[in-house]
C-alpha cells in the first residue's frame, strides 16, 4: 500500500471523520444552492469571472507592474518572491527588522502553501493564528484540511476537548457562542501585543494598489490594523485591474464559498496609516509570490490560475468527502489540489491524486469560475502514463485490451470464451468472488453476463430471419 | 441527413455486448419504432474510453481511427450509454486537434452521434405507447450523460407515459454513483464509500426499481444493493421503455 492509499484507509476508517465532513459540507452545497438560484445572472458573471482572470493571467506582467506602481504611491512596500522559501524569508527578514517576538496571522492558503508557520516557528517568533479554524488546528498541532473551513475535519466535541486542555478558563463549552468566547478571551490580549500581523490576500487591485481580504470572523482587521507592522502575503494569481472587477469576482467567491451574499468583513488595505488616520500599521509591506504559478503557465495549467478559493470543487466532490483533505497529503485537497499539487510537489510522488477521481464533473459545474477541474485531472493521467507511472500490471492490461480492442474478431472470441467462464464463478446471477476481479467484488457483487455477446446474439438472430 | 429514413449504427458499447444484450436489442426496438433503418456494424468493441482515461492518448487515438472508419457513412451514430457517446462526441475531436484531417473526420463523427434516450426523445419526439410497468421506480443521472450531453429531462418525460409506472425522485440524483469507469477498481475503498451512500438513497426512495441510462454505472449500484441485500432491482431505462421491464433485471437470471 502507497503512502496516499495508507492516507485514505485512515481516513475510511475514522470513526467521526465523515460526521464531521457532512456537517459542513451538506450546509455549504445547499447554501451555494440556494445563493446560485437567487442569482439569475450567476452563469454570466461565471463567464465574465473567467475571462477577466484569463485576461489577466494573458497580461500579467502589464498588471503587476501597474499594481506595484500604485502601491508604491499608497506607501507600501513591495517584495518580490520567486519561491515560498524565498517569501518565508523575506517575511521572516521583515519580523526580525521589527524586533517581533510576536506575530498575529490572519488564514492564508498561501501562507500554508510556502510554510510560513513553520519558517515562523523555525526563527523563533512566536505565531498565533486569529481565525478560529485555524486557532483550532494550531491547538491540535495538525494542517487545514479544507481551504475555507481548515478545521472542518474535528466535530464540535474534539474542539471542545481541545479547548479544555489548552484554553485558560474555558468555561462549560457547552455551546458553539461558548467555544467562540473562551477562543475570544485567550486570544484577545495576544492580539493587541503582536508586533506584526501576516495576512493573506483575496485580490490584488492594480489600478489602485489596494489589497482586498474577507473574513467572517473580522479577524484579518484585527491582525492587519492593531500591529506596527501589516505584511501582506499574495500569489500573483490575486490580481484584478480594478474595483468593478474585484466586485464581480466577490460576488462569486463568496457565493460560491459560503453561499452568502457577502461576508461579514470584507476590507479594502490601501498602504500604511497615514497622517490624519485613527489607526493602521506604520509599515506596509506586499510580497508577491510566484512559486510555481509561472511553471503551471508553462505547464499548460493556465486555466488553474483563475482559482478563487473559494473551496467549492470539493465541497461537491464525492471523494473529497468520502476521505477529507487530509488524505490528498498536500496543502490543496479536493479537486483543485489533485490539478495543482502534482505541478508543485512532483507528479511522480502525487500521481494518485489525479488518478483517484470518478472525472464525474461536477466540480467543473459548481466552479465559479469555469476551471475545467476535469480535464487539467486527465492532463496529470496523460503525463503520468507517457512518464511510465502508471502501474505495471493496470498499463498492461490496458495493452492487452486495447490489442484485442483493435482487433474485432479475436476480441468477440477471447469476449465469448469468458463469457462462458464468468458464470462458472456465480451462484444465482450474481458473482461475488471471481479472480482478477477483487477490486470490485470486494464490496459489490457482479451480475453475471446474460450469455453471448450482443453481436453473436444479434448475427444468429439476422441469420435466422 | 442523406437517407430518409436515416441509416443508423447502433453502437453497443463494450459492457452492453459483454454483460447485457438486451440493453442492445431494447435500443434497436427503440430504434426501430421510429422506423431508422438500423444496422450493427460487426468492427465495434469498445469506444476507447478506459484507455482514455488512464492517459494513454496514443491507444485511444487508435481506437478512435478505428471506430471513426467504421461509423463513416452512417446517417447517425446512437449509443445507449451518456459516457460511450460522450468520448465519441466531445473527446475524440479534442485527440486529433493537431492532425486536420483526423480532426474532420471526428468531428464529423461528434456530429453524428446521439445518445440513446435523447435522440429518441429530442431528435424524434418519441413517447411510448401501449408500454405497461406498474411499480415503482426510481433514476439516476448518470454524470457524463449529464453534464456533457444534457441527458436529464429526456428519460424522465419518455417514462412518464410508462403506463402504471410511478418515479420516486432521488436524493441527490445528479451526484456519482463511485462508478468512474477503471477508478472503481484502482480505489475500491473509496468507490464503496461513495457507492454506499448512493445506495442508501436508492433505498431511501422505497422504489422497486433502479433505472438508468449507464450499464457501468447501473452494474456499480445494482452490484452494491445486491451484496447488502436490498431488493431494488436495477434495469437501463430503455429496457422500461421497450417493454421489456417483465423480464429479469441486472443480474438476475431468465
Ligand atoms: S477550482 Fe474553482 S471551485 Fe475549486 S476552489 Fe478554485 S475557484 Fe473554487
């Protein structure tokens, strides 16, 4: 057993996992549902989400220049990072110029992308986590296993035990409104005395240099505003030419994700505190991260680069929530992760992603922004069969079907003659144990073939009229 | 189209011909009700989707060529299977985007190919008359059948003038059944997982029947409700609307 099938039996196994996974998935399929039929023109901003991000992903360079040009005007700083490791080191660099002991981070898939707790952690700043999920699975020691809700894995009671084992007077815990409080309580002060907060970005505006976040928890506002320093972390897929645009993709992101129509917070960051304001950071820095987004281009994985993450494909995915995001071993699961991370980590160590995936399509159909989840997953089949990934026994009896395949007459004869083997395995219609079949009659029982092939019953039937 | 009534290769697909003929001879009844002029070209096995699907282009390009040479000429293509129709009609143009003239004769081809249920009902407008089937059923949508060719409204309005058959609808319905063609057996843990929750819907609905318009994915439902003992019995619906439905369903024996 590979290390992904040693994930997913784990995962089967787990006698709460799944609870956990339909608690919240169920709710987000039906909001969406419900947020998507109230929205008559949801198929046309769709098309327009998607040709404005192919737009900008055809012209990224003309945008990144116009962003860094107005974001410099607003008096932020802009860093450039090629790698995560490059940008964790720039991030790291710019805590210790600031003599941070401590940094608040606001929930970023990127910042989980390139490792930034860890690169933290590994410089001995001490981090907290602000989202509540996020707050959660920091306590647990573990990675998010969804990108819109990371802790949707634990059930209201492992939080609950958790919060009691590491929260000061946690109180009953009785309630979610009691979890969120003693969360509130513990986490309030540490927010006040963080010398920097990290946050991620949702879009990057060009034409105005400003950076866009949205929470529900309002606490991007609390990492970014109290602290001296705001450090903003930004794939450069982020990019939108202006305001309009960055409306129309919230509307879709947010609907998408939650099936709200907004969420509670969403905040427009426009460089540091200026004179005349009340609040705001006095350093502002932007650091815009490539790794890998420029090989996915290359890689012929463009249509990737429009992903909002809004967590959709897999909320709608049957497999994603059979074994969680965990099991994927990557820091994207679901749909989108089986397309981006064998381009970021390797084919040859991710190549069950892609091929663990019934190609049903739904996650093609619910994606606000048209990805053809799909197709970019048998893409990664393509390249791992020309790379000779696939393996042995599967690649060659698929050569030996498609020899027989080619050749009619020997494919009705070999078809013919186990046909008549196959029942020999059956007792009453049904086989439930047959060699070369395990995979299948392991859980399900095969009917037995009703007795010649369609064409040698269809060639007697002609021959006798 | 050259020929009225148009010629019509029935394409069976590899499981038809393997696993359930009489899917194969309820489409050529169907077929012959609207009076096409059916033929089963010998050459067919198989549309190439298996290989298709495990990356191998170069193999499924063969098979395409193969298929393409033998479907010329016929007026339509029909195939009582959403996802055999689908590769022939959305991948097979898509393999041969470097090679013009492969590439004209696919979508040639793509052109000319239907799926079963929907070419009856859009192509034809065909209702049945004077079929009987009075129980309870319920359907699944198939996903490529689906999503790629808009196989949804069809089926449920021929089987509404079923006399006597009742549909349950299903929770769910549009969601895969695990199926997934060589997925199933490459993550037979995980198909079971999902065909699980599937068949707990099915039985859910309390219906007598499970119908379809995918043997692949009727045999995964059906092979599943049969280990756990339900007693929902599993036809492709066109088996229904050939009046076939009094004779044994997927896996039972005449
Ligand atoms: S691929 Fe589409 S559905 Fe999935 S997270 Fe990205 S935008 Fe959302």
């Amino acid at each position: 057993m590979n290390a992904f099938q040693g994930r997913v039996t784990a995962a089967l196994a787990d006698p709460t996992l799944k609870t956990a996974i339909d608690r919240t998935t169920n709710t987000a399929r039906s909001k969406r549902a419900a947020a998507i039929a109230a929205w008559p023109e949801f198929a046309q901003a769709r098309e327009l989400g998607r040709d404005m991000k192919d737009h900008v992903i055809a012209n990224m360079e003309y945008y990144l220049t116009m962003f860094e040009a107005n974001a410099v005007k607003t008096g932020a700083k802009i860093h450039w990072a090629r790698t995560g490791q490059e940008a964790c080191e720039i991030v790291v660099g710019i805590c210790k110029a600031a003599k941070a002991k401590s940094v608040t981070r606001s929930k970023s898939m990127l910042g989980e992308e390139i490792g930034l707790p860890h690169a933290l952690e590994a410089a001995g700043i001490e981090r907290v986590e602000t989202d509540l999920a996020e707050h959660i699975i920091q306590l647990a020691g573990e990675t998010p296993s969804h990108i819109i809700w990371p802790a949707l894995h634990k059930t209201r009671e492992q939080v609950g035990e958790l919060f009691r084992a590491h929260h000061t007077d946690p109180g009953e815990l009785a309630t979610v409104e009691e979890m969120v409080s003693s969360a509130r309580r513990n986490l309030r002060e540490k927010f006040m005395a963080a010398d920097v907060g990290i946050s991620g970005a949702n879009f990057l505006i060009a034409d105005t240099g400003a950076i866009c976040t949205v929470t529900n928890e309002g606490n991007a506002e609390l990492t970014t505003t109290p602290p001296r320093v705001h450090i903003v972390t930004a794939g450069i897929e982020k990019l939108v030419p202006s305001m309009v645009e960055a409306m129309t993709m919230l509307r879709l992101l947010v609907r998408s994700a939650t099936g709200a129509e907004l969420t509670q917070y969403t905040t427009f960051h426009a460089g540091p505190k200026q004179p005349g304001d009340v609040d705001g950071p006095e350093e502002f820095h932007i650091v815009l991260v490539d790794a890998g987004r420029t090989t996915m281009l290359a890689e012929g994985l463009a249509e990737m680069l429009r992903c909002l993450r809004c967590g959709a494909c897999m909320n709608h995915c049957v497999v994603y929530r059979q074994i969680g995001g965990h099991a994927y071993g990557a820091t994207y699961p679901g749909p989108m992760g089986s397309v981006i991370t064998p381009s970021l980590d390797g084919l040859e160590t991710s190549q069950d992603l892609p091929r663990a995936c019934t190609l049903n399509g739904q996650c093609h159909e619910v994606c606000p922004v048209a990805i053809p989840l799909p197709t970019l997953i048998r893409g990664w089949r393509t390249k791992a069969w020309v790379q000779g990934y696939e393996p042995l026994h599967t690649a060659w009896a698929l050569r030996i079907w498609e020899f027989f395949a080619l050749r009619p007459v020997l494919y009705q004869l070999a078809s013919n003659l186990a046909l008549r083997i196959m029942p020999l395995f059956a007792k009453g219609g049904w086989i439930s144990k047959m060699p070369l079949a395990g995979g299948w009659t392991r859980y399900r029982d095969m009917p037995i073939p009703q007795g010649g092939s369609f064409l040698a019953q269809y060639k007697k039937r002609q021959a006798a009229k | 189209m050259k020929n009225n009534p148009p010629r019509v290769a029935l394409f069976a697909t590899c499981l038809v011909d393997a696993m359930r003929p009489q899917i194969g001879f309820a489409a050529l009844a169907l077929l012959e009700q609207v009076n096409c002029l059916v033929e089963v070209p010998m050459g067919q096995t198989c549309c190439g989707q298996p290989a298709l699907n495990s990356g191998d282009q170069d193999g499924t390009r063969k098979i395409a060529k193969h298929n393409i040479k033998l479907l010329a000429g016929f007026d339509h293509v029909v195939v009582p299977s959403g996802s055999c129709a689908a590769t022939i009609k959305k991948d097979y143009p898509d393999l041969f985007e470097t090679d013009p003239v492969w590439h004209a004769k696919a979508v040639d081809l793509a052109n000319r190919t239907y799926e079963l249920l929907s070419y009856m009902s859009d192509i034809w407008g065909w209702r049945p008359k004077n079929v009987s089937c009075a129980t309870t059923a319920t359907y699944h949508d198939s996903c490529s059948g689906l999503r790629s060719l808009n196989v949804q409204a069809q089926p449920r309005a021929m089987l509404a003038s079923v006399a006597g058959l009742e549909m349950r609808p299903l929770e769910g319905a549009n969601v895969c059944c695990g199926f997934g063609g060589t997925f199933c057996v490459k993550y037979p843990d995980i198909s079971n997982a999902i065909v699980a929750e599937k068949a707990a819907a099915i039985n859910a609905t309390g219906a007598d029947l499970l119908l379809g318009g995918d043997l692949g994915c009727l045999m995964n439902m059906a092979g599943k409700l049969h280990r756990d003992g339900s007693k929902i019995r599993a036809f492709h619906a066109a088996e229904i609307l050939a009046g076939m439905g009094d004779g044994p369903a997927i896996g039972e024996t005449a």
